[in-house]
C-alpha cells in the first residue's frame, strides 16, 4: 500500500520556524514506518530574502511573502504558523477556512477574544489543529502521566512548576515583538507561562483560578530599529499561585530574569501516595517517590527513584538503543510526529489541540487580571461555548 505525501507550508522562518522545518526532515530517520510522508513545499516570511534564504536552507521548493500563497495551493495540507504572536489569529483562522490542518506554536494567539475566536471556529472543522505544547511529548512527562491515572500519586495535595530563563537579563537586549504587549500578549508569562501551564493542566487536570504578581523589572529597552530606549510593557518575571478544580493548590512560576539558569523547566507534583517530579535540564530521568514503601529501621529501601526514560517512546519509533539520551530537539519532533500521526488516522480527539491552546491563554488572562487587580483570587474562564 502506498505511503500517504502531505504537502507542507510554514508561515515564519525565524527560531521557531527552523525548529519545525528540522523536525519535518528527521521524521524519516527516528519513525519506521512512517504514518504519512511530509514534504516541505513552502515557506513564507515578511522579507523575501529571508523567505528565500529559508527555502534553500530547508530545502523547500518555492518562497513567498504572502501566507495566502500557501493556503491557496492544493498540494499545502499542513500548515505551521511560526510568526509572531499577534499574526496568529487571522493566519489560524484563514488556514482553518481554507481546509488544512493546522500546527501552531504557542501561544493560540495574543489575546483572549482571539484565542476564542479561533478556538470557536477550530470546533466546527473537520481537519486537525494541534499546538507546539511540546513537552507533554516528554518519555518522562509521557511516563508521569501513565504513573497519575494508574493512582500512583494518590488524591493530588500540592505542585510546584516553574519555567526559568535567564534570556532577558541583560538590560541592552533590545525591544522586540517580545517585549511588546500588542504585539506578544505579555512576557514571561505568555512566553514560558503557557508551556508550564499546559504541562501541569496535562498532568493534574483542570484549573479552577489562580492570585498572580505579575513584575517587570527592566521598564526600558534599546527599540530594535532606532536604538532608542523604549518602554517595556510586559512581565519580566510571573509569580502564580494556582488551585485545581480537584482542590490541589500550587505555585507556577515564569520568568525570563532567573540569572544562572538556561531552559529550566521544572514541576513537581505531591499526593497522598506518592510525589512524582521533572526537570527539562536532567530530561531522561523522572523521579518518583513511592509512599507505600515501607518504612524501616534506617530507612530500608525507601527514597526517590529515578527512573530512566530517555528516548524511550513507543512504536514506530525506531531509535532501539536505550541509551539513546533525549534532547529538546527531540521533542519537537515527537510533538510534530504526533500531529502527523493524528493527521494521517484522522485523530480528532487527542491533543494538545486549539482548545488545550485556548485553556493556557485563560490561564494567561487570568493572570493578567488578577495582577492588574492587586493580586486578587480570579476564575480561569472556560473555552465551553457560552
Ligand atoms: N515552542 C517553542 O519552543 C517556541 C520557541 C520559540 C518561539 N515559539 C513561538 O513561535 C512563534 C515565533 O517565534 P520566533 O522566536 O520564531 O520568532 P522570530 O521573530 O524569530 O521569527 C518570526 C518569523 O515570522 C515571520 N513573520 C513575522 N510576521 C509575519 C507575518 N505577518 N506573516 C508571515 N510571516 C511573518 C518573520 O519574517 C520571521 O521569519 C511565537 O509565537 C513564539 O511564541 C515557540
């Protein structure tokens, strides 16, 4: 039986963009067999140089700078929306009406009334959207989940997650979309607030509300074009405490200022039997801790365990070594992997789909309006129609 061929456009070229383009090319070397065949047919960018540049670095077969190129042509069936935040809201909705599957990088979009908008219209398609929430592709966070529904950690209690860069701590990086609140939605928040969010909502279900301080601590940055010092309206650091609606209570912490740090994202989890944790800088063990053991005289065999994930995921991956260690590449391809796979049996139902992206930008929203009010308890709205 022939191998389906399923045509690719990316629209954004830029770290990201490169990212997914890579992912598509690996897919044959780790997956065997493969769930369908990709081929990268275009790219778009906002200059033509770079949309040309990107072509022949990837090795796509034409360049543009009009996503409506892309969404127009019959052999595109994927399309990857890699721009900046706020472009992602007409882009989704035009791939959407246009028929493709859709993957998008995270956040859905920069506001919550376009996250709704796009999530609404996602809910009426036939065609699959998946989100870059990459790290639910984990072996370990894989593993951690497997743990949770068979009741290793018992009834929840309490979590701590946290995603630290040190990206921003140097006050003469300049301003870009980034630090830009129309055009990024918020800071450390939105940028590495939603992929701890969705990480934990993965993992211990769904948010009731959440008492957030939301700190910018570098005001002025030197404007990317001019040089000139610029004002920086968005969040430097998040600090977050969070409840479940299971009536778990926990802190999630974002920040871009965590100096001494490189992709530090962490999340710890403690129940009643058992407390399992995970760190993106030691990514091939998961620790659990198992409060059924016994205790004994010295302690006996009871303590955390680590154990080794590593690039361990199921067929058709096709790495068999397990000392095949894991890196963040890897999961990106896995991530895309899975979209491929959903793509190719026509998955509508697993995820992380638009409404996964939709949860994390109330998560954000409600963040935002519990810092602009003081730092008050507020509701996380649902993306249920209303
Ligand atoms: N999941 C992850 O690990 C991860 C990491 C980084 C960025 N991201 C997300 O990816 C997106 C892009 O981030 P980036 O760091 O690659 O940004 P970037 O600034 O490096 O690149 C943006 C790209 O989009 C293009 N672009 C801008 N506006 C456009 C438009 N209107 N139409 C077509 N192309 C346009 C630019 O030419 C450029 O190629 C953001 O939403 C970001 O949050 C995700």
């Amino acid at each position: 039986m022939s191998i389906q061929s399923l045509g690719v456009g990316i629209v954004g070229y830029g770290f990201i963009g490169k990212v997914h383009a890579w992912a598509h090319r690996s897919l044959p070397f780790f997956y065997s067999p493969l769930p369908a065949e990709t081929r990268l047919v275009g790219v778009c960018t906002t200059r033509p140089e770079t949309a040309e540049a990107a072509r022949r670095e990837a090795g796509f077969e034409f360049a543009t700078t009009n996503p409506n190129e892309l969404l127009a042509r019959p052999d595109i069936n994927l399309i990857h929306c890699c721009t900046p935040n706020d472009s992602h809201g007409d882009l989704l909705l035009a791939a959407l009406q246009a028929g493709k599957h859709v993957y998008c990088d995270k956040p859905l979009t920069h506001t919550l009334t376009e996250a709704r908008r796009v999530a609404d219209a996602a809910r009426g398609v036939s065609t699959i959207h998946r989100m870059t929430f990459h790290y639910r592709f984990a072996p370990a966070t894989l593993r951690a989940k497997e743990l949770i529904e068979s009741g290793f950690l018992g009834e929840l209690y309490q979590f701590r997650a946290g995603y630290l860069h040190a990206g921003y701590i140097d006050p003469n990086r300049p301003r870009t979309w980034r630090t830009v609140m129309g055009k990024s939605g918020g800071g450390a928040i939105m940028d590495l607030g939603v992929h701890v969010f969705d990480l934990t909502r993965f993992l211990v279900g769904e948010f009731d509300a959440v008492n957030a301080q939301l700190v910018t601590r570098i005001p002025s940055r030197p404007d990317v074009v001019t040089g000139q010092p610029a004002p920086v309206d968005v969040d430097d650091i998040a600090i977050v405490q969070a409840r479940t609606k299971s009536g778990a209570i926990g802190i999630v912490e974002a920040s871009r200022l965590a100096t001494g740090v490189q992709d530090e994202l962490r999340i710890e989890l403690h129940g009643s039997k058992g407390m399992i944790a995970w760190n993106l800088m030691d990514p091939n063990y998961l620790d659990v801790y198992d409060a059924r053991d016994p205790e004994q005289a010295l302690g006996g065999n009871r303590g955390v365990k680590r154990i080794e994930c590593v690039s361990r995921y199921p067929k058709p991956w096709s790495f068999k070594t397990p000392k095949n260690t894991l890196g963040w590449n890897q999961l990106h391809a896995h991530s895309l992997y899975d979209f491929v796979r959903a793509v190719a049996e026509n998955d509508t139902e697993s995820g992380p789909t638009f409404a996964d992206g939709f949860a994390a930008q109330a998560f954000v929203h409600a963040c935002q309006e519990s810092a602009a009010g003081g730092g008050i308890w507020t509701k996380i709205v649902s993306g249920d129609v209303e």
